[in-house]
C-alpha cells in the first residue's frame, strides 16, 4: 500500500458537507465518504468536542485522516474520524 501525504485545510474537507442520518456523512465537495451509512455515528461528548473546536481555533494542526482512493475518484475515510 502506497500513502501519500496531502495536507487540506478543514474548510476543504467542510465543502459540501452533508449529514444525513440514513445515508451517512459526506464531504470534501461529495468526494469523500466521511461516514458510510453502514458505520455508526459516533459523538463526542462536550469536553472532547470543546478540545477539538479549540484546537482549530488556535491553528494547531488535527490528527492524520487515511483516506482510501476508490476506483471512481472519491475517497472513504479508512482511518482518524
């Protein structure tokens, strides 16, 4: 397995950004399978919500996302959520 380092903003990864609890999670202008609807959803609860939200607020960057490349050009989120 070939990995490929890509650093996009959050912006980026927001474009597009669809929640739809019988479908899943999608984003990255519809390129990216965020949440299969096969996956559960998983919540933060507020002390780990208000970490992350902080963290992007001071610039600081998040943790490694594996993305997986799908023969159509779109990609599905393997690890990091």
């Amino acid at each position: 397995m070939k990995i490929n380092l890509h650093e996009i903003s959050i912006s980026e990864v927001a474009k597009s950004y669809k929640n739809d609890d019988e479908e899943g999670v999608v984003g990255y202008g519809g390129k990216l399978n965020i949440r299969p609807k096969y996956q559960r959803e998983f919540i933060y609860k507020e002390k780990q919500r208000d970490a992350v939200i902080d963290t992007v607020r001071k610039n600081f960057p998040l943790n490694v996302m594996y993305w997986v490349k799908n023969d159509d050009n779109s990609y599905e989120v393997l690890d990091g959520k």
